[in-house]
C-alpha cells in the first residue's frame, strides 16, 4: 500500500475511500508541521494548523484534480490556513527554542560537536525569522522541505523563474542578516 503515490491515494479519498487520508497523514504531517513551525514559530499553532490542513483536505477533497502533484495542493492548502490564522488571530510570533523543535541531534557526536550544531541551529533560525515571509517560505520550502522549485511555484502559483530569483534574493537577504549578527 506504501507504493502507491500521493495522487492515486488522495483521488481514492475523493472517490470515498476516506481511511486512505491516515497514509497520507502519515506521509506528510511532519514535514507540513516543520513548514508551518517554520513560518510562526509556534508549536501548538503549528500542530493545530497540521489538523486543519488535513481536516480542509478531507472537506475540499472535491477540487482535487490529480493533475499536479499532490504536495503542491497539500501546501496551497496550508498557505491558506496559515493566512487565516494570521487574519483570525492577529498572531505574534511566539519565541519557541529550537531545540523544542529539533526532534534530536546526531547522538554519535561529541559534546561540543552538539554544542555547535545547536548554536549554528539557534543562529539559523534567528536570521530566518527577520527574513520577510516571503523568502522565509521560500528558504523553508526550497531548503528546508526539499521541495523543487517547479513545485514551489505550483503552490505559489508563479513561474518557476520567479521561484529561482526569489530563492536567491532571500539567500543573498540570509547572507546580510547573518553577517550583520556575526559584527
């Protein structure tokens, strides 16, 4: 059952195979979680979103058309839970450490080899929260979420193109925000 893609699966659940949604809850909850983590910084935001996002799956599984990939319309549809949660809530960003997101760190590395790896976590995460949301969810599709940039422009719903040169601006905006900290 593990073999078959996205797309065969969520059109199974459109046609009312409804228990065929916890394979893809399974699939994709952890790396929808660490998107979303990733743009509000808020654990229990993050975690409710997740639920929402599959719940609206399951409630507009109608509007999917299997003609795109199934993670392109997966993230459309957390895009537009979190622009409601930011509308709803008029949210703040909440000041999570990231180790309580970081499931673990290596654990055949020394100490100090932690230590650094924490540091330079902690470092990470400081300059993407002043980047604009933009380029942060960018950054956190493209680097984070391994997404290739065609299925980042089917969820942003702009040419691949612009996916790229937005890509390398927010890079270029990392590199200027990360080294002014470093002064």
């Amino acid at each position: 059952m593990n073999t078959l893609s996205d797309n065969i699966i969520m059109l199974r659940v459109k046609n009312g195979d409804l228990e065929k949604m916890g394979l893809l809850f399974e699939r994709h909850h952890r790396s929808l979680y660490g998107f979303l983590f990733h743009m509000t910084y808020n654990r229990e935001g993050s975690e409710d979103m997740v639920q929402t996002v599959f719940y609206k799956m399951l409630k507009y599984r109608n509007t999917f058309t299997g003609d795109g990939e199934f993670t392109a319309w997966m993230y459309q549809i957390a895009r537009n839970v979190l622009k409601d949660s930011y509308k709803k809530k008029n949210q703040q960003v909440s000041h999570y450490s990231v180790e309580e997101f970081a499931d673990h760190i290596e654990s055949g590395t020394s100490a100090d080899e932690k230590l650094e790896i924490a540091q330079t976590r902690t470092e990470l995460h400081g300059v993407l929260r002043n980047l604009s949301d933009d380029y942060r969810e960018v950054l956190v599709m493209s680097r984070l979420q391994e997404l290739k940039y065609q299925e980042i422009a089917q969820i942003l719903q702009i040419t691949e193109g612009a996916v790229k040169v937005r890509a390398h601006r927010a890079m270029q905006e990392l590199k200027v925000i990360y080294l002014k900290m470093k002064r």
